[in-house]
C-alpha cells in the first residue's frame, strides 16, 4: 500500500515549524472553570470573631521578581476579600501598621494599664493576625499531550506541544495578638495545568488578580490556593472563642464594642472578665498570659451597627476595657 503525500501550502509549512519550535507558547483548550474553586458558604448565624490579614512576603527565585508583580501583596488582598466574603469575620485593616513586630509594639505600649487603653488610631482590637509567606510561584513547561488544532481548509491538523502548569505555595500563620504568639502554621499549595483554563502563560503587564491573569493556570491555582487558606483558617478559627470589650459606661448602661457587625443579638449574655495581671517576659517584655478574674454577667438590650448597650445581670459593673466572653 503507497502512501499518499499531502502537499501544503509554504506558509502553512513554516507555522506549524515555527509553533514547533516554540513550546514556550500555549495554546490552552477552552474548558468551563465553573465551580472548579468552591466557595465557603456566607450563611453564618454565628458571632464574627475580628480578624486582621498582614501582608504576605514572597520568597524564592520566582516569586521575588515575578514579571513586577506585587506577589505578597495581590495574595494578602485576595484573601482579605474571601474571608469577607464567608460572612465569618469581621476583616480588620492592619496591613499598613507593619504585621506583627508593630501589633507586638502595640500590646507593649499597653502594657503598663491594659485593657484601659485603646488601640492607636482608633484601630478595633483583632484577635488573630494572619500572616504568611509565598514561596513557590512559577508557571512551568510539562511535556506533551496537548493537541494544537489548526483548522485550515485541508482539514485538522494535529501538532503535539508542551502544556504550562501554574504552582503556588504559601505557608500561613495565625497570631494571638495578645501575646504575639503562633496558634497555627500550616502550608497550602496548589497546582494547575493549562488544559483546565482559556489561556497559557502569565505575561508582562497583566495586573495580579486581573481578568487575564485568573485566566492562566497560575491565575486558577492561586484563586485555588487562597480557597484552600480561608478553608483551613475557618477550621483554626473554630477553636478560637469570641471576645468583646467594655468599650465605656453611660451610667448604668454599659457600652459593647461590638453589635450587627459581629451578629451579636438582643438577650446574648456576656460574662465579663478583668485583668488582674499580665504576665511578661522579664528580657523581651512580650506578653506571656494575663491573670483574669470573673466580674459578672451582662445583657445585650440594644444593638447597634458598630456596637451594642448592655445591662448588667450579676456581678459589679465593669470598666472600660474589660474583657467580654460568650456564655457558654
């Protein structure tokens, strides 16, 4: 049996050996990325504990001087948005305040007559600082199996070329703000290849977050991996009880920090605790613990946006800056 040559066209000749020669150029198959990062149901009836999102840095050879992306920084914004975006937190600004080492500095200014003293800046306290590093951000070339159809007059013409996978990874930490200590450190990281999106390579120019970028493989795998991040801070956060403070008494009514923002609700009860002590390390000065001390009980009469008022039930009535706790 002869075999028949199929004689094309010189121009067609020399785009199939110029894509040839060029592996680096992807020419992804359109597939519908619907649901392919679920999200974390917003139906929340719980109390919003406060929560502060520091931002990233960005480690290693790719994510230092990533085509002049702002790595650390386009991460920490996408995750504040999705933990806003659970309906769980209350998402506080804290990026501009330099992470932990100033949250550290602004404990230990408060140190001498904590709790009375607020935050700077009229900041409202968080009780967690997120933090975390990148530390892989890469797109990579992987072997074959993609097909390039090239629909010409002649018919499909299959040509085999290299596909492009996005990969990040990033460790989390979780910070008790009150004494600067890690509750939890965990690493996410995800991967994915160009078939499952509508385009290729993350190119100069593209804005971290942007409609192209979300198009490309590191685009889904980083929208993949903040997904996996606000997962895994729910789960931590979970163990993590609510706290309010006294914010100030208006006779005998007495003022809540907290109100429709938290989900706090008319005839929730709050036990009331008052620092005794705290304990601090005699060479850094960090705060180790506080010695606290139940003071009584308090009712939720009147919620506000921002903040609620409170009657007390038992006990004596509290000071500003006492600390407010969820009856069991």
């Amino acid at each position: 049996m002869k075999l028949k040559l199929l004689k094309l066209p010189l121009t067609v000749v020399l785009f199939v050996g110029l894509l040839t020669m060029a592996p680096t150029v992807v020419f992804s198959q359109t597939q519908n990325t619907e649901g392919a990062v679920k999200s974390i149901p917003s139906q929340f009836s719980g109390e919003k504990k406060r929560v502060a999102v520091g931002k990233f840095d960005a480690v290693g050879a790719y994510a230092l001087n990533f085509m002049g992306m702002d790595i650390g920084g386009g991460v920490s914004a996408q995750l504040t948005t999705a933990l806003i975006d659970t309906g769980r937190f209350v998402v506080l600004e804290r990026a501009a305040l330099g992470d932990i080492q100033r949250e550290q500095q602004l404990n230990a200014q408060r140190a001498s007559s904590y709790p009375s003293i607020p935050s700077p800046s009229g900041l409202t306290d968080a009780q967690i600082l997120i933090v975390g590093s990148v530390t892989e951000f890469e797109q990579a070339a992987r072997g074959g199996g993609l097909n390039i159809g090239l629909n010409i007059p002649i018919g499909n013409l299959g040509v085999a070329g290299k596909s492009i996978e996005g990969h990040i990874g990033m460790d989390i930490r979780l910070i008790n703000t009150a004494n600067g200590h890690v509750i939890s450190s965990k690493r996410v990281e995800a991967k994915v290849p160009s078939s499952q999106v509508t385009m290729g390579l993350v190119k100069e120019g593209m804005v971290f977050g942007g409609d192209a970028f979300n198009k490309t493989p590191l685009g889904l795998a980083t929208r993949q991996a903040i997904e996996k991040a606000v997962g895994l801070i729910v789960r931590e956060m979970e163990a993590v009880p609510w706290t309010g403070r006294v914010a100030d008494l208006l006779g005998d009514q007495i003022l809540v920090n907290a109100g429709k923002d938290t989900n706090l609700r008319v005839g929730t009860i709050l036990r009331v605790f008052v620092v005794l002590k705290e304990v601090t390390d005699p060479g850094t000065g960090a705060v180790l613990g506080v010695i606290e001390a139940p003071q009584g009980e308090i009712q939720i009469d009147v919620v506000q946006e921002q903040f609620s008022t409170a009657r007390l039930i038992s006990g004596s009535l509290p000071k500003r800056g006492d600390i407010l706790r969820l009856k069991p």
